[in-house]
C-alpha cells in the first residue's frame, strides 16, 4: 500500500522536513489554533482541571484572540470520549427561528440567504454547548474557566495578524454602516496590529456582569444553569434579540432585520446524541451527524479500494480527489436536518462498492449523487446550475464563507527548491479560487460596501492524563458576520447561508431545524478504545484535509509503529472545488484541485493530465489541522499542530 519510501522521523514528502515534533508525555496534551488558547488550556490542566475544562477555557479564549473566525453567538460541534463512558457528540448548531421561512425570504426577492447580516443568523449554540460540557463532564466552577478570557478581553492581547487584515476588508462597511463594530475594531480610527495590545473591554463586561449575575446560585452546576438562563431570557438574549431587529446593509446590497426573537433563544438548547461511526482496518472513526458534513469523511473510507496505490502518488491523490466527488455529491443531495437521511445505506458496502465503479481513469466534471435504498437523488435548483456550468458556477468561487487558509494564489509563488518550475499560479481570469486568509477581499472592489467576505474557524483538541479526550470546531459569529452588539462586544451568526430557499430538501430553510454546517471535528478509536482526536477549519475544506491527515498517519504507523502526528499534519496537502459551495454565493469549480506547491512535479503533471486543473498554491497554504493522541498500551500522550497561518500550536508534559 506505500511502495515509495517511508519518511523517516523528521521528514515528510518531497525531502521537507517537519516543522517542530510530535509532543509525548503523560500529564496532558493540548492543540488548538492559537497559542494562547492552547495554553491556557493548559493552565487549566495544570491547576487540576480535567480535558473539557481545558476545553471550555480554550473556547472561551478563541473568542477573544481569534474574532475573525468566531464567537459566543456562533456555534460548535464537540465530539467527547469521557475515560469511562461512550463517545458522544454535544451539538451546540442552533436551529432556524421560527420566523425564518422560505416564504419570508423570497417574499424579501431574495433566492439565497444572505452571507451576512441578521436574516442569516441561527439561534445561537456555541455558548449554551460550552456550557452544557462544563457542567456536565467538567469539574471546575464557571469563573474558573472564564478568567483567561475575560483577561485577555479586558487588559489586551496581541493579535495575529490576520485580525487587522480582516478587519482592513471591511472598513468601510464598519465606518458607514456597522459602526457599533468599529467603535470596537477600529479604536480611534485604528485596526488591531501585531504588537499592540487589543482589547474588547464590552466583551469582558459582558462575562463579568453575567459571572456577577450567577454567583450564589448554590455550588458550581447551579451557577453554570443558571448562566443558561442569563444567555436565554436575561440581558444577553434581550440585546440579541433587539441586534436582528435592527435593520442592517446584507450582502443582498440591501437591510434587512432578522427573525431572532425571544421565544427562539428560550426554547433551544444545546444537545447530546450518539456520533455516526465507520469502521476502516482496525479504527473506527467517530463522526457528527449529517446535520454537519461529518459523514462525508466516512463515505470517503467507505469509498476506497482495499489496497491502496502507493502514498502520496498521482493514483493516490487522483483516487481521493475522485472519492470526494462522489461523497460531496451525496452531502449535496441527501444531507440536512429537514428530512430524514438515509446514513446506513450510504455507508453500506452494496452501495459504496456500486459508487466505487464510478471512479475511472480521468477526472470527473460532473455531480453525481447517487440512489441510496433505490431514492432518487435531488438537488437544489442553484445546485443544478452550478453543476450545469451557468451563471455562478465558475464566475463566482466557492468558499466565500470559510475558505483555506492560503493566500490567494494570484499572489507570486516564492521559489522553492522542490516548487513544480514553471506551473501557472492560477487560470488566467478565474480570480479567487482558493482566495483565504488573509485575502478576505482580494479582487471584490464591492466586499467592504455590502459585507460581503470571508470568515473562518477554529479548532481545539485535549487529551489529560485520565483518558478524556475532546474535539471541538468553534465557528461563526465572526466579526465580519453581523455588527457587533453593543451591549455585548460580538456579533451574531450567519450559519443559515448555508440552506437553501427551497421546499423539500434536507438542507431546506426549515425554522425549528439545524442549517447543514461545515462544521466537522473527529475522534479515532481502536479497539473501541479512543486513540485520536483531531480537526480543521476550513469550511467545505475540512473533510478533505482530515481525511488526508487520518490515511497518513494509518499508513505511516504500519511502518513506523507509532503515530507521526506532525508528519502527517506537514505533509503536503490539497483540496477540490467540484460541488456547489456551502458558503454565500454557493458557487462550485467543477475539476478545479488546488495544490501545495511542495507537491512533486511529476503528480502534478499526471493529475492534469487526467484532466484535473490542477491550480498550484503556495507551499503551505492547505490545511489548520489540529491533533491529540493517547495509546492505550503505555498512557502516552502525543500533540501536534498545523504550522499553516502561524498560529496554531500544541502544548503538554
């Protein structure tokens, strides 16, 4: 199954060499995608909290040193191995509001939901699930687990560079039309710069108020129910709910109030349910419903060959590349919360070994859902142009919600001494493509005048020393998402950009039901016994990545007999666009690949000869994974972090 030759400790493919190692120890281990929250999760750790503490403290900090990526009123998929329970996913994706009807929306002209604004926020799920995971598995008391960011909101951080970046993209809008965000985000005319300390001292009144609010409710579970009920029906759902009604420039080019209400935010909470697992040589892999794309990760195990070409081959990538057509077909037809889903036929053998067939020799331009139980397939009318090749389809790229984080590859690839010589950056007018961080606006003179943008997401993995272990994918509720709320120092949501304006399908605008999400963290057992737990932003990304992280650090532990986290996490990297995007304005690239520039020459050159248009990014621009481990043999604990965007970090002993 890899006939090349193995890395050794220390390389990956193409002669690079890993950026840092894989940590081991045997007290704790943390990986997020930003130091200060990997760290202060650790602080947790070390003060005598277990992992989901950590977690939550680590949630909690992304929202203060990561605004850009998300918030409390965004949301979060966590999937948790307790030491001595089952694994389990806590849903914290909030539902449609009531209000939020297809009849509304088009009644308003509209056929897409608006990729920001108050008429694409969900009711919010991020901090009623933090909350339920603290109170429920956690073990120290709610002031505890704020403080870290209740400090960095209050007395300064330095921010990462893309903050200012980001918030560069969207002056204008700040200045004329959001303004409660500039007084916030462009303090005294000024974007957050690396360097200087930032504050958001309205989100730390905010924590301090409702920490101040819930003390003495009588011992730890008591204070954490009772700040439910602050977020629901106390002074943070009172200033929530008169932030929709306000009316606010979308990216429809009109304003527009939302349908958050009050009854929506006290009738919701965050939730548990069993994860969706599939079983690949000796792992089973633990996954969120298809209210997420989670499933798509298995489809794509359930899709591959026993035998596998050799790593890292052009048979290889063309094989994942194709395998994702078909799995990201079946998300675009048959994954929502709106219908029922038929899961177990599309991870069964009978019909994946049928989809396996579809796999030739050349690229595929087509989407192909297949017929599950003998369903037939169907797709959303903007789905079907978009594959068509109509307007949207290739005019407008995908990902506008959540991209990768390269740069966009217009910009000049720097030379690399194993860089693919003489490959173009990018098709001569098809700007865009795998535009990212911190390229939020690069080419869209219109981006700043009606919010139009990009956001991103976070990740956090923690293992401690008794065995529980937690993946999480915070996301939403990004300062470029809606204006920040006055009252309270962030913005709402835009998850339901992410539905589609039309009856009958399972991603259909439904109030009551969760927007289809990108969302998507992981968790790897053996044996029954969780080993891995793992995860990436990235939007429609996402599964891809992991996907290519999890073969790698399977095939390479045959050979080396441990888990090369890091390796797998540096190894060269690449993504697709051959289905409509989840993102406003939901386009797609059919046969579009976009590659790290470490990729050989050789694969490269096979893939397009496949008929792949195969786009060449920069060296690292693929990929944010995050990654923790424990074997189960020896108690040791391992972490890595994805060196991509100069953030991310992993911390343990």
């Amino acid at each position: 199954m890899w006939s090349d030759r193995i890395p050794t400790n220390g390389e990956v493919a193409n002669g690079m060499f890993t950026t840092r190692p894989t940590l081991q120890g045997t007290f704790g281990m943390v990986s997020s995608t930003h130091w200060l929250a990997s760290q202060s999760a650790m602080a947790v750790l070390e003060d005598g909290g277990n992992a989901f503490d950590a977690a939550v403290a680590a949630g909690f900090v992304l929202h203060v040193v990561e605004p850009h990526l998300n918030g409390p009123a965004g949301e979060v998929p966590i999937v948790l191995a307790p030491a001595a329970g089952e694994v389990r996913v806590l849903c914290g994706q909030g539902v449609a509001p009531a209000g939020a009807t297809i009849a509304h929306y088009r009644d308003l002209g509209l056929d897409l939901v608006p990729g920001t604004g108050p008429l694409a926020a969900a009711v919010p799920g991020a901090f009623d699930a933090w909350m339920l995971l603290l109170r429920d598995h956690g073990t120290k008391p709610l002031g505890d687990v704020l403080k870290y960011a209740i400090g960095y909101a209050e007395h300064g951080h330095a921010p990462v560079e893309r903050v200012g970046e980001t918030v560069e993209t969207v002056r204008e809008l700040f200045e004329t039309e959001w303004t409660s965000s500039a007084e916030v985000y462009l303090p005294g005319g000024k974007a957050p710069r690396p360097g200087e300390l930032f504050r958001n001292p309205a989100l730390a009144a905010t924590w301090r108020r409702l920490l101040a609010e819930v003390s003495g409710a009588g011992g730890r579970e008591a204070e954490i129910e009772a700040a439910r009920e602050v977020w629901r029906s106390g002074f943070i759902a009172d200033a929530l709910v008169r932030q929709s009604a306000r009316p606010t420039l979308d990216t429809s080019g009109e304003r527009h109030t939302g349908t958050l209400t009050a009854a929506d935010l006290a009738s919701w909470s965050a939730s548990y349910e069993d994860p969706v697992t599939y079983d690949w040589q000796g792992w089973t892999l633990c996954k969120a419903g298809p209210w997420s794309q989670g499933p798509v990760l298995l489809q794509q195990l359930a899709l591959l060959p026993p035998e596998l070409p050799p790593y890292g081959s052009a048979d290889y990538v063309h094989l994942l590349i194709e395998g994702c057509k078909l799995a990201m077909a079946d998300r675009e037809a048959w994954y929502g919360d709106a219908a029922e889903v038929p899961i177990d036929e599309l991870l069964s053998e009978s019909y994946n070994s049928g989809r396996r067939a579809l796999v030739g020799d050349r690229a595929s331009r087509e989407l192909r859902p297949g017929s599950p139980g003998g369903r037939i397939p169907r797709l959303s009318g903007h789905a079907r142009v978009a594959a068509a090749g109509g307007p949207g389809s290739r005019a407008t790229a995908p990902g506008a919600g959540e991209p990768t984080v390269a740069k966009s590859p217009l910009s000049p690839v720097p030379d690399e001494p194993d860089a693919t010589a003489g490959e173009p950056i990018v098709t001569a007018g098809e700007p865009d493509v795998a535009a990212g961080e911190p390229d939020v606006a690069a080419g869209e003179p219109d981006v700043a005048a009606d919010g139009r943008t990009r956001g991103d997401t976070c990740h956090l993995d923690v293992v401690d020393r008794w065995g529980n272990m937690v993946a999480a994918t915070p996301s939403g509720g990004w300062l470029q998402s809606n204006p920040v709320v006055p009252e309270l120092g962030f913005p709402l949501g835009t998850r339901l950009q992410m539905t589609w304006l039309e009856d009958g399908l399972p991603a259909a605008l439904t109030p009551g039901r969760r927007p289809r999400t990108t969302l998507t963290p992981s968790l790897a057992l053996r044996d029954g016994v969780p080993v891995m737990a793992f995860g990436t932003p990235g939007g429609d990304q996402q599964d891809q990545w992991q996907l290519h992280f999890f073969l790698a650090v399977a095939l390479r532990e045959r050979v080396r007999g441990d888990l090369d986290l890091q390796g797998a996490i540096d190894a060269p990297n690449w993504h697709n666009d051959s289905f409509p995007g989840s993102f406003f304005p939901r386009g797609m690239r059919p046969g579009a690949v976009t590659v790290e520039s470490r990729t050989d020459a050789g694969v490269v050159a096979e893939l397009r000869r496949r008929g792949h248009e195969v786009l060449v990014a920069e060296a690292w621009s693929e990929g944010r994974l995050c990654a923790v481990a424990r074997n189960p043999d020896t108690g040791v604990l391992s972490a890595a972090a994805n060196p991509r965007g100069m953030q991310g970090y992993a911390v343990g002993r």
